[in-house]
C-alpha cells in the first residue's frame, strides 16, 4: 500500500521550530535512517506486511503488525531508530571535529535533534512506545497504555502551554503549538484504538497459536461479583487469559477462558461473572 506519511511533516516542523538550517535534502536523510533501522529491527524479528509511504523526496516503510510484537520485541525495536540518531549524531560531531564542514554539523544538529524529540514519552513517537513497553514488563497492556495516554496528553498540554506563554510575550512560535496539538490529538487516537487492538490481538490468538504450535497462558483470580468488562481490561494480549473464579472465602466457584468472556459480552452485555455463571448453569 502507498501513502503519504503523517510523520514526516511534524518531524521537519520540529526541526524548523528548534532552529535547524539544515537543507531539506538532510531532513529527509534523517528521518529515512531513522525509519530504515526500525525496519531492519522488525525484519530480524520476522514481522512482514509493511507500507510504502511517500515523501516529499522519497519513501519510508512502516510495519502494520508491530502490535503484535511481545514488550520486549516492541521495545527494542521503538528504541532502535533515536538509538541509530544518536549514534549517527557522535559519529558527525566526530567528523566535524576532524574534518569541519557545515554539512557534517548539520547532519550532527539534525540526528541529535530527531533522536532527542523521538526520546519525548508521548505518542505517537517512539518514546511513547518504550515507556508503554517499560510499564508493560509490570503492569497489563491496557493499563500501561492508559498512563501513556494520560502521560502524552500532560506533555502535549505542557507544551502548547509554553506555546501561550511565549505567545503573551510576543514569540509567536506557531511550529511549538503545532507539536502540541500533534501529541495531543494522536494520542486521543491512541485511546479510541487500544480497545480494537486488544481485541484484534484475541481473534489472531488462534492463529498465532497453531503457527507456533504454542501459546503461553496467564492464569489469573477473579472475584465472581465482579463485571465482565473489568475482566476483560486484565486479558495479556500476547497470552491465552484463563480466569479462575473465586468467591469472598477464596474457594474456586468456576474457571472461564477468555473466549467465553468475549462471547458473554457479545451476547449479554456487561453482565457480573456470577450472572453469568448462573447462565451458563441453566443452560446445561
């Protein structure tokens, strides 16, 4: 599939808005190695199915199945590409000092400055992605993505505050108030897509499973009054979620599987465990 990137545009605003000179030529060069090493990650993980998106002066590719990848793929894959930046960045500054051009210093300028804003814990840029990963390693993948979303939309609110402040004092850096708006607004996206990913992450369980020929399970003590909503919120999307109910004496009532909670939902609504159980009872 071919399209135009979203991302490419806010990266050379913030280049802009931080005062780099550099030529667009050297912009799009950054950006290209940033998204090549990310690429070259996701490959040595085996994940395929990429998109062709196009640029002012050329193309980058991005994975559509990252969503897929367990904390520790993700991670490592997100910190690859502000990693490869910042290496870049010593090696210019190095140069620079050995051989000084201008093109050197901005391509040392221009690597520091994607790394550093890449690095920022909002989304939808990578350090967005690390920090969820970090939490995730704890905590579900709904609640770690929940923080990051309240964690993004603070520092976009931070940023577009600067943006006002400045404003009132006569520096009308609109570029500042773009980036704010741009962290702000994915990461309300964010938010609306989490819930179609979990379940997307269900449904491609089975698949994954017989492909692997294994899936690893996430046993976990659910207590028998509470909704099928909050059971759900505790299903880990890299695992098969198996539930065993227990009552206020902590005896086991009941065990319920993931599929049966998702079909309840379906078929119910957000009914408590135990309403469901006394449904399945009669029903038997």
């Amino acid at each position: 599939m071919v399209k135009v990137s979203r991302y490419f545009i806010p990266y050379i605003i913030f280049l802009i808005a931080i005062g780099y000179k550099g030529q667009l030529i050297y912009s799009f060069l950054i950006v290209i190695i940033h998204e090549f090493v990310h690429y070259l990650v996701a490959r040595y993980y085996n994940f395929c199915g990429f998109d062709i998106e196009l640029m002012i002066v050329g193309a980058a590719l991005r994975f559509r199945e990252l969503d897929e990848a367990s904390p520790k793929e993700d991670l490592i894959i997100s910190i690859s590409g502000p990693m490869a930046n910042l290496v870049l960045c010593i090696v210019f500054f190095i140069l620079h000092k050995e051989f000084p051009c201008k093109e050197f210093y901005m391509l040392f300028e221009g690597n520091l400055a994607i790394g550093l804003f890449n690095l920022i814990p909002a989304f939808p840029l990578d350090g967005g992605r690390i920090l969820r990963d970090i939490l995730n390693f704890k905590l579900m993948y709904r609640k770690s993505n929940k923080i990051m979303i309240t964690t993004s939309i603070i520092i976009g609110s931070v940023i577009m505050l600067i943006y006002v402040l400045l404003f009132l004092k006569g520096n009308n850096i609109f570029s500042i108030g773009i980036i704010g708006i741009f962290i702000i607004i994915s990461s309300l996206k964010e938010k609306e897509r989490i819930s179609y990913i979990i379940m997307g992450d269900i449904i491609k369980k089975k698949y994954k499973f017989i492909y692997r020929g294994y899936i690893e399970n996430k046993n976990t003590s659910i207590y028998y009054k509470k909704d099928l909503l909050s059971v759900m919120a505790l299903f880990d999307k890299n695992k098969y979620n198996v539930f065993t109910v227990l009552d206020e004496e902590m005896k086991v009532m009941d065990i319920i599987y993931e599929e049966e909670i998702i079909s309840a939902l379906k078929t119910y609504g957000n009914i408590t465990i135990k309403e469901f159980m006394k449904i399945e009872n009669n029903e038997r």
